[in-house]
C-alpha cells in the first residue's frame, strides 16, 4: 500500500510518543508533588505534637520560694511516645542558665518574627532530630525570667512514613502513567483514524472512479480533500478532453479512409500486372487496418462515455446475440466461415443494449478474424448460479498463457495475433463494458479442441 | 528515725576483682561452657536463684557459650552502664524506665529480632527494649499477724486497717526505699501518676516508722522471720516462690489498681558480643512469648492482651514518658515529696 510513497515518519508514531512524554512528566510531577506534600504534612503532624508537649512542659513551669521550679507532666513526654517510638530529648533553660535534661542540646537561634515556637532541623547523639522551642516569661520577685523549654524527637518514625508514602506514590505514578499511556495510544490512533478512512476510500475505487470525495472529514483535513476533489476532476476533464480528441480524430480519418480504399479497388480493377495488384492490395489491407483501428478506438470512446451514462433497460441476452449475429453473418460469409448461436431462453439481465452489442461485435470481428477458414465460430448463451453468461469461441490459435492477465489493456495484443490486422482494443472495450454492468470477463482457451474461448459474465437483473 | 536495710545475703565473690568501678555487685556466677566458646557477659537484677534456669535452657541449646553473671541492684546496672560504662553483653533489669532512658540516649545497641513477631507491640520499645516478663507489684503479708483482721483489699481498706491498728503494725510495715532501688522508684512513680490514695498510704507508713529495703527478697525474708506484718509493693513473682514453702506468707494483689512491671533486657553500646547477646534476647523472647512456653521460665505466665481481662491490672508501657521521672528536677521534687512522707521524725 506504500509502495511509491516517500515515507518521513509517522504522525501516529510522533503523536504517541509525545503522549507518551507528557505522562512520563506528569507521572513525575504527581509522585514528586505527592511527596513534598506528604513530607510537609508528616513535617507539621511531628512539630504539632512537639509543640504541645512543649507547652505542656512550659505550662508546669512556676516560681516556687524565689527558684524557677518545672514539673515535667508524665503526658508531656509519653504523648509523644504515643505516635511513634522515636527517642525523646528536652531541656529547660531559665535566663540562659541550663535547668534540666539535656544539656547539650543544640541551640534554636531566635526567629525574627513574633513566633513563640520555633523549629530547626538538626543532629544531636547521632541522629537527625526535630526540635521545637518555646519560651514564657514568668514574674519574680527580682525581674521577670525567660524560661525555654526545648523538646526534640528523632526522625525515624517520620522517614519510615515517607518511605512507606514514597513506595505507594511511586505505585500511583506508575499507575498513572501506565493508564495515559493507554489512553495516548488510543488517542493517537482515533486522531489518524479519518487519514486511514480518507485513504481506504480513496484506494477502493474502481480505475474509472474519478468522483469528488463526499464523505464528511474533520476541518484540519479538508485543505487535503479539496485539493484531492479539484485534483481529481482536472484529471477526469484532461481525460475526457483526449478520449474526444481520440473520437474526434478517428472519426476525421475514417470517412477519407473509405474514400481512399473505393479508390484503390477501382485502381485494382483497371491493373493487370501482378507487382501492382500485389502492391495495390497491401494497400488496402493497410487501410482495412486503419479503418478498423479508427472505428475501434471511436467504439472505445463511445464505450467510455457510455459507461458513465449507462442507459439500462432489461434485455434478453439471445435476442441481443441472434441481431448482433445477422449483422455479422455478411463479413463472416465473406471470409468463408459461419456463425452459429446455441442456448436456452436466459433470464433477463438489467444493461445498455448498445453498449453489450458493440462489445460482442469487437470480440465477435476478433473471432472471425482469428478462425482457419472454413471453421466455426460460435456463440452459447448458458446461465451459471445468478450469472448469465455469454461466450464466444473459435478455433483460431488460442491465447498464450502468459498473456492472459494482460490482454484486456489498451492496445495490447497476443502474442499469437503479431501477422494479423487489430488495434488491440476489443477485449479492452468488452471488459469495460462488463464492469459497467457489474459482471466481468473470462478468458480461457477450449480444452481438447483448438480455440480461444471468450465469456462475459453479466449479472441477473 | 530511719532504719535502712542494706543487703543481708551479699555473695560477693570475685567482688574485689570486678569492681573496678564504684558500682556494687551483689552475686556474680560464671556459668561455664561446655564447649570451648564465646563468654557473654550480662548484667542483672533478677536473683540468680530465680534467672538460672533461663540461662540452662541457653546453654543446652548453644554449648559453647559461657556466661559470666552478674547480679546489682537497678540503680548499680544504671550507674555501671551510663556513668561508667561498664562493658557489658546484655542488661536485664525490672527497672523499666531506667532501662529506656538508656535506649533513648543512645547506650544501647538496635537488635532486629527474628522472633520479634512473637510480641506484642507494646512488649518492646523500638528494636532497643525486649520485655519478657509480667510481673505484679504486691501487697504481701505474714497470715498470723493479720490473725482476726480483715485482709485489705484495696489502698483505702489498707490505709484504715494500718491507721485503726498501730500497735499491731508500729515498725512492722516495710516497703522499698526509693532513693536506693530503681524497681522501687518506678513502682512508687507509677502509684502515685494514677492516684492519690499513694500519698495517704506513704504517710500511714511513715507514721508506723515504715523499715525501708533495697529489695523484695529481703522484705520477704524478713515477713517470714517476723521482722515485718506487711510489705507494699513487692515483686509478686519473688513471693510467690518463697509462699510455696512457707504457708504463713500470704499474697494480695489490690483491687483498686495493680501495677505490671515487664522485666526486660537490652543490648549495652559497649557490648563485645552483641551477636550472641541478640540470640540470647531471642531466647529469652522465645521462652516468654512463644504461645506453646517453656517449662524452665520461671516468671508468672504472660497475658497477651494489653487491657487485662482484670481492670484493674495496670501495665507499665515502655516509652518516653517514663523518661519524665527520671528528669533530674522532677526526680529530686519526687524524692523529697517522698521523704516527707514516709520518714517522720
């Protein structure tokens, strides 16, 4: 189907790849979204609790006889044992003096704004730990105290959630891409499906189909079909345009033609010396030739018109092979041969009188030309399940088996036919006018007996 | 007055040898391997006489291993463990939040159990802390001192029979002395985080000019000698053993609430074996939490089920809150607190 196609890439290909890309990426956004969220919220729930124990530690925090004095309250600490079993260190710092717990617990620099609680992220024993401080004033009896209370917790408990979110993100994403990768796949296909149909259409139709497309097509391609249309009916006009010139020419040749071989004949008569006669009847067999191929390529014109504008009635195939028959008899009589006709009453057949006559005629004058004088040529009319099928045959040479495919072309002729007088268009116009009705043409040679067998199938009506 | 009782049974052997630091030892026992081996050194509060079997049962299964123990109080295992450093293989000890303060600052090892699955959650504390006991903290008493009276049942019944009968119990009612005892301290702590009744109790004592004790052995010994009427809060577990032989020592576990201690052990930083000390910890989470048991553990059968069929059983759990009495300020105030109650002039 490409063949003769210059082939750069695939829009199909391109635009699933593209798809492709952009899952991948948003694939990548979603599972570093979901974890920059999840760490943050993983981030807030710890400094949450920290900052309540914190309170709660600071809330115990009173003056008793002069001495700042803090009760730890049991909840203080196990709240945070509650939510995980990561290690817990605090320490209370009243004026900058160390109080209690661990001393060398790192040192939150005071935040700029107004916020009462501040966090930093640090390492203390080996470990990456979390850290919130608090401060309150209290009143004493010398000044106001500044107490700060410090609670830090490992992070263990919240890396193991992030790995635990991070496997399920990765789970998503994936899912995620997998399920836009299927749908780019589908997406792709359904955007090239219009190009497949235009092209399947297109590649249908039959050689003399030459008809503007109708069917509806999406708006990016109606430039393509347009140009497609105008390409088409350019074409159609440029070949109408040579079939008249072929008519008009052969028309324009044969009725010299007719003069010039009345004139010949005469001049055969009044000669007497054999060099002349014999020169003289090449001559008119030359112009016999001429004649023919000028009346062949005028019934091919015909033909091609017709095809396009079939007048169709229904038509006894027998009665059509008897007339056409009678007018040939002369020309076979002539040549020493006979024409018989041998069928049973067929069923009718739906087609242009006209055209089905001129057909059978060329194959007809090809029969006669190619049969051994003195033989038969002759016509059978039979019907094969919904066909009716006429055929002819002779007892000329036959077809070579090597020609049989070609020989329904233009001007195409056996290789058996080289030393007699044809153009080569009868078994062309009888294959187009075969199609034209629907049914199509047979060649074969006889078994058993010398001859060509020539057999148009025409459907029922 | 203050009547201090320091350890009567002191088997100090090899003690002039191993005290290279201050800390006190009270037993040490070698257990040798059958097989040349490895030596694993742990250091304990649980008796001996009570742990051996565990230890046995060890070496059946692992012969060539020697294990060199050592018995101290659980404030000795604390000091030889996080001030000196004491190089130890494994630490076991009742004291619960003693032994989580050494996890949570980092003088112990991590242990990923294969047999973790066998516990529950709540038994361990991270891969550092492996309970493998439940035990009770009792009320035990001497049945022929309480002849003709009532046997409380609750803090509140015990309060008023102490308080209606002082001549019967005037310098007969022992309990821990805290400041010595880490098991003593955490009992103590946890009694008085769930109630009030703590405080009465500790003055009713102190007014009978309570006898104050490094351990339960000890008030054991002395209920059957006649020395005490009552002990408040003695491991139910060590009594229990000492009931089967003398019928006069009875057992209460009180119905207002009872505390459940879980004995565990850990891997010390400085551990030289901590390979064979896991498997030990394996064994001993093996014995405990296996559903089928093992017929040489000698603790009280373990109850799975966190919330005790019993309400009134309260389990210790293991975490950061038991750090909160261990804080120096809180521990101090305690203390004090403590002593103004139970010691009276």
């Amino acid at each position: 189907m490409n063949s003769g196609a210059n082939i750069s890439g695939s829009i199909r290909r391109r635009l699933t790849l593209q798809l492709l890309g952009i899952a991948a990426v948003l694939a990548a956004l979603l599972f570093v979204m979901v974890m920059t969220y999840a760490k943050q919220v993983a981030e807030e729930s710890q400094d949450n609790i920290l900052s309540a124990s914190a309170t709660s530690i600071l809330d115990s925090a009173a003056i008793q006889s002069g001495e700042v004095t803090v009760d730890i309250p049991y909840s203080a600490l196990s709240m945070l044992g509650n939510v995980s079993d990561d290690r817990v260190f605090y320490r209370v710092v009243v004026n900058g003096k160390y109080l209690t717990g661990y001393e060398s617990l790192p040192i939150a620099k005071a935040s700029k704004g107004q916020d009462s609680h501040r966090f930093i992220t640090s390492h203390y024993l080996g470990e990456s730990i979390r850290m919130v401080s608090a401060t309150r004033r209290l009143s004493n009896a010398s000044g106001p105290v500044e107490v700060t209370v410090s609670v830090a917790q490992t992070l263990k408990r919240q890396r193991e959630t992030l790995e635990r979110i991070s496997a399920n993100a990765a789970y998503l994403g994936f899912g995620f891409f997998i399920a836009a990768a299927v749908l780019g796949v589908l997406t792709a296909q359904s955007a090239v499906r219009p190009v497949q149909t235009l092209a399947n259409s297109v590649s249908k139709r039959g050689p003399q189909d030459l008809r503007a497309v109708q069917a509806p097509v999406p708006g990016e391609m109606a430039p393509l079909v347009v140009a497609l249309n105008r390409f088409m009916a350019r074409l159609k006009k440029s070949l109408t345009r040579s079939e008249e010139f072929i008519a008009e020419a052969a028309h324009r040749i044969r009725t010299p033609l007719a003069v010039l071989r009345t004139q010949a004949e005469i001049a055969l008569r009044r000669v007497e010396r054999p060099e002349n006669r014999a020169a003289l009847k090449e001559m008119i067999r030359a112009i016999d030739e001429s004649s023919r191929a000028a009346g062949q390529l005028l019934d091919h014109a015909m033909v091609s018109f017709r095809t396009d504008h079939l007048e169709v009635k229904d038509i006894n195939l027998l009665d059509l092979a008897e007339e056409t028959l009678e007018r040939l008899r002369p020309l076979a009589e002539m040549q020493d041969k006979t024409l018989s006709l041998h069928g049973d009453e067929p069923p009718p057949i739906s087609g242009d009188a006209i055209l089905i006559q001129n057909a059978l005629s060329n194959i007809l004058d090809n029969a006669i030309k190619y049969a051994p004088k003195g033989e038969d040529v002759q016509v059978i009319v039979t019907h094969e399940d919904d066909w009716v099928v006429l055929s002819v045959y002779d007892q000329g040479p036959g077809f070579a088996p090597e020609d049989i495919d070609q020989l329904t072309e233009r001007f195409s002729r056996g290789k058996n036919a080289e030393d007699t007088v044809g153009s080569g268009l009868g078994l062309t116009i009888a294959e187009e006018v075969t199609q034209a009705h629907g049914g199509h043409l047979k060649l074969s040679n006889r078994t058993n007996v010398r001859g060509a067998c020539v057999s148009f199938y025409f459907p029922q009506s | 007055m203050r009547i201090l009782l320091f350890p009567s049974v002191l088997i100090m052997l090899l003690a002039s040898l191993l005290s290279v630091g201050a800390y006190e030892i009270e037993q040490h026992k070698v257990f040798p391997a059958p097989q040349e081996g490895a030596n694993l050194r742990i250091i304990s509060n649980s008796d001996i006489d009570i742990f051996s079997p565990m230890v046995e049962a060890f070496q059946r299964k692992y012969p060539s291993v020697s294990i060199d123990y050592t018995v101290v109080s659980s404030t000795e295992l604390m000091t030889a463990l996080y001030d000196e450093k004491q190089v130890f293989d494994v630490a076991i000890s009742s004291a619960m939040d003693l032994q989580v303060k050494l996890a949570n600052d980092g003088f112990t090892l991590p242990h990923n159990s294969p047999v973790a699955g066998l516990m529950p959650d709540w038994a361990r504390w991270r891969n550092h802390v492996f309970a493998f006991t439940q035990e009770p903290a009792s009320v035990v008493y001497s049945k022929s001192a309480f002849a003709g009276l009532e046997v409380p049942t609750s803090r509140q019944n015990l309060i008023s029979t102490l308080r209606n009968h002082p001549e019967r119990f005037l310098n007969k009612v022992g309990t821990y002395d805290i400041r010595q005892s880490g098991l003593g301290f955490l009992f103590a702590t946890q009694d008085a985080r769930t109630s009030d009744t703590f405080w009465r109790l500790n003055e009713v004592m102190g007014s009978l000019n309570a006898r104050l004790y490094c351990c339960s052995a000890d008030m054991i010994s002395d209920i059957t000698k006649g020395n005490l009427a009552i002990a408040y809060n003695v491991l139910g577990s060590y009594a229990s053993a000492r009931a089967a032989s003398d019928p006069d020592i009875g057992i209460l576990e009180l119905e207002d609430f009872t505390t459940l201690m879980l004995r565990s052990a850990i891997i010390p930083a400085g551990a030289e074996q901590p390979e064979i000390a896991g498997t030990f910890i394996d064994h001993l989470i093996t014995a405990s939490w296996s559903e089928e048991g093992a017929d040489y553990y000698p603790y009280p059968k373990l109850n799975r089920n966190e919330i005790a069929p019993n309400l009134s059983l309260r389990a210790i759990r293991l975490g950061p809150g038991l750090l909160v009495y261990q804080d120096n300020l809180k521990r101090q105030h305690f203390l004090q607190e403590w002593q103004n109650a139970i010691i009276q002039q």
